[in-house]
C-alpha cells in the first residue's frame, strides 16, 4: 500500500449546541485543528425520482492518525471545511495494520 499524498489543508469541526433565545437551540461549528489530507472520490450513484435527477458520490478522505479521545482525531458527526466547501464525515476507519493514518468516509454537503 503506497503512502497518501497529504496535499489538501482541511479545517476539523464539531457541532456545538447554541441557545437560540427562544428556548431551543442551534447548532455551530467549532473549529477543531487543521489537517492535512488526501481526498479520493468514491464510485458515485445517479438516480431519478418525481422529475429531478439526484446524485451522490462518496469520498474518502486519509489524515494522519491522532490517538483515541484526542481532538485531532475526526469522528463520525463533525466535518471537515475547505474554504466554501464542506465534508460530512459519515464514518472513520484505520487506513492501514500500523494505524499511521485514517480514512474518513464523507459526502460533500451541497447548499441549493
């Protein structure tokens, strides 16, 4: 397995809860720490439903690992920022058997 080419600065946030002033709340995003990373697509899916053409097209994003429990180690729920665009980090798995670096499975977040 050839090493990654970590040649893309990605911002790590995680969801914080904010009082709305209306006795709920909302959601921000904290800034965690920057990461370098490389970032591949995935096989991408089309497909229709009433008259609109949806598709998807997965990604996975490698960092260097960080230790279990560190803020530098991405999760589940939070996301990566580069520049405009955004990353869903769906899940995370360890890339390789020395635990050097992770793979972050993602999905670009699109605003209409």
């Amino acid at each position: 397995m050839s090493l990654p080419l970590l040649n893309r600065k990605l911002v790590l946030e995680a969801a914080v809860r904010t009082p709305d002033l209306s006795g709920g709340y909302g959601t921000a995003w904290q800034p965690l720490g920057t990461l370098w990373a490389e970032i591949r697509a995935g096989s991408g899916t089309a497909r229709g439903a009433n008259g609109l053409a949806l598709s998807r097209v997965p990604l996975r994003i490698t960092v260097r690992a960080a230790p279990a429990g560190s803020d530098a180690r991405p999760v589940a729920g939070q996301r990566f920022r580069e520049g405009a665009r955004v990353y869903a980090i769906v899940a995370v798995a360890e890339r390789d058997g020395g635990a050097r670096f992770l793979t972050c499975h993602a999905e670009e977040e699109r605003t209409a």
